[in-house]
C-alpha cells in the first residue's frame, strides 16, 4: 500500500461518479464511520508506528470518499492494538487522512478504547445516542470481509446505515492499485486467509453464541436501547434460565448485571 500513499491525489469527476455508485448515488451522510484493523505495527524510523496494510485501506477509503461525498463528521474507530503505551488505531487514521488529503481534524471524532468490533460498534453508538439527531445518516467503510459482521452487530444493536467495502474505493485509483488489491486481498495471501478465519469465527460467535456478544452491551449508555435489545426474542431465550426480569431492572443494576455475565469466545 506504500504506492497507494504515495500517489494520492485529488479525484477525478469520473473517479467521484464510481464512488457515489457504490452508495446507489446517495451523496449525503451525516456521518462517516471508519474501522481500523489491528495490530499497530513499528514504523520504519525509531519510536514511529503505522496501521497495517488493511488498516491503510480503510484509511485512504475514508478519505477517498470524503472527497467524493457530503459528509458531516467522520467517526474513527480502533483502540490501541499495539500496546498500551502506542498510538491507537483511530489516531494512525486520522494523521495518515488528514495528510494525505488535507482534511481538517476539527472533522475528526476519535473513537480510542475499543479492542474489537463489537466494542467498536457500541462505542460508536454511544457516541451518536450523545446527539443522535445529528447522525440520521450514516456510512460505514470497513474491508467487504468485515462487513458482514458489522451489518450482524448493527443490526442486534439496531444501527442503521449504507455499508461500503473500502477496496471498492481504494481500486478506482488505477488499475495497479485494483491489481495490487487484488493480490492483498486473496485467500492464497498467509495474512489474509487468517483475517478470513478470524472473521468466520467471530460471525459464528455472532450467531450462535450470545454469551459472546451480550455482557459487551452492558456499556451501553443508552438504557432504553439496551432494554429493546433485551426484549427481542433471541435475547429472551437466553435469559430465561435468569430466576428474575433482567429488563425489569433499575437501570443502573441493569448494565452492572449484563456486564457480569460470564464473556465466552468462539473457538
């Protein structure tokens, strides 16, 4: 992704048209919503750091189709994977965007604790229930293999938005960056055949495991939320064995007690 870097320039009239496309020509959005990808790696010189090459994607993708959108603020999401004493994810995307394509950082809102996307995804919501009739419309940009995930979270969690995968919009720079993604992103690429794994094991725990994603909405701020999301019946089945109406709590007993409930991961 170094050429990516690099080469970056304004877009062309053409190159914005294929990118509105990619949003079924809708060019307005309150918010942006960026997903970083860990780890945070060393950099080249002593004491620098940088996201990995799908961290990279994302980030030039958000910028790509800020230049080719009405966009309101942008959301960066991604905690400090590298370590706690190295820069966040969120913080690497905004000086790689705000210096490659001049964007200002009072556009910027940082989203700096989240370990993985379900806390990305809460963490996110948190933020937009803080004003939420100033986030109607949202966009998320994540890599297509991530997405499906994303889409499942937001959907428990009853988020809405238009999804876009960032090597859609990364690929019409050229047709060398189409070719080098290509190449990226290809189940026979070590790196990336593991991100598939990691991606269909987290989806089955999704699915299949509540006990996986549910004492991460404990965090939740928004109360009235959290009790939607309990009443659905998927949630309900799982709480029944519970000799009490969980959702009947006071609230603050009420995000103490999903919290406590013992977090498994899928295998």
């Amino acid at each position: 992704m170094k050429t990516v870097i690099s080469t970056m320039r304004t877009l062309s009239s053409e190159q914005v048209t294929q990118i509105r496309q990619l949003t079924n020509a809708q060019d307005n959005f309150d918010g942006l919503v960026a997903f970083g990808y860990g780890p945070v790696q060393r950099g080249s010189c002593p004491g620098s750091y940088r996201l990995n090459l799908y961290g990279r994607i994302n980030a030039i993708a958000t910028g790509m189709l800020y230049q080719s959108l009405n966009i309101g603020r942008i959301i960066l999401t991604g905690g400090k994977t590298g370590g706690a004493d190295k820069p966040s994810e969120a913080a690497l995307m905004s000086h790689l965007i705000q210096t490659k394509f001049g964007i200002p950082d009072s556009m910027f809102i940082l989203e700096e604790e989240a370990m993985d996307t379900i806390f990305n995804l809460i963490y996110i919501t948190n933020i937009i229930d803080q004003s939420p009739h100033l986030y109607q419309n949202l966009l998320f940009v994540a890599l297509s293999c991530h997405l499906p995930r994303i889409r499942e979270i937001c959907a428990l969690i009853r988020l809405r938005g238009c999804f876009v995968a960032a090597e859609s919009v990364v690929e019409r720079l050229s047709k060398g960056h189409k070719h080098l993604l290509l190449k990226l992103l290809h189940p026979e690429n070590d790196s990336y055949a593991s991100m598939l794994e990691s991606q269909e094991r987290g989806m089955r725990g999704i699915r299949q495991m509540p006990e996986y994603w549910l004492p991460p909405l404990g965090t939740l701020k928004n109360t009235q939320r959290l009790r939607a999301i309990l009443a659905t019946p998927k949630v309900q089945a799982f709480l029944d064995h519970y000799p009490f109406d969980i959702v009947a709590l006071p609230a603050a007993q009420l995000h103490k007690t999903i919290s406590e409930i013992p977090r498994q991961f899928p295998n």
